[in-house]
C-alpha cells in the first residue's frame, strides 16, 4: 500500500504547487496518449472537481485532470 499513499501525496503536492485552478495527471509509464480523449476530458471540466476515465471497467486515476 506504500505505493498508494505515495501516489496520494505526489498529486497533493502537485496541487499545492499548482499555479492553476486543476492539474491534469499522466502516468510517466503511459506510452501513448490520447490526444481526443485528453480534450474531451478539458471539455467536460466546467464546474467539476475531477475528471476520471473510466476504460474496461477500470477507473483511470493517473490519466485525469485534479481541481483543487
């Protein structure tokens, strides 16, 4: 569970240290990005807090967008 918490405080941080209003989160081990994915996922933002895919039945919380 190390990981997990660890992961937690990296996305506290980055939101800490944020200069704008919501961070967008992408796994360094993610080899390919999806370009329409990622705005329609900016697009949907509007009022919300968070922005997580949900792929094959898995929610994607290291590719979204994070508010503070």
């Amino acid at each position: 569970m190390i990981y997990s918490r660890v992961t937690a405080v990296v996305l506290y941080s980055g939101l800490i240290e944020s200069k704008t209003d919501h961070i967008f989160v992408i796994a360094c081990d993610m080899p390919f990005i999806n370009t329409k994915l990622s705005e329609y996922m900016v697009d949907l933002l509007q009022d919300e807090d968070v922005i997580i895919p949900f792929v094959d039945g898995h929610y994607q919380p290291l590719y979204a967008i994070y508010g503070k």
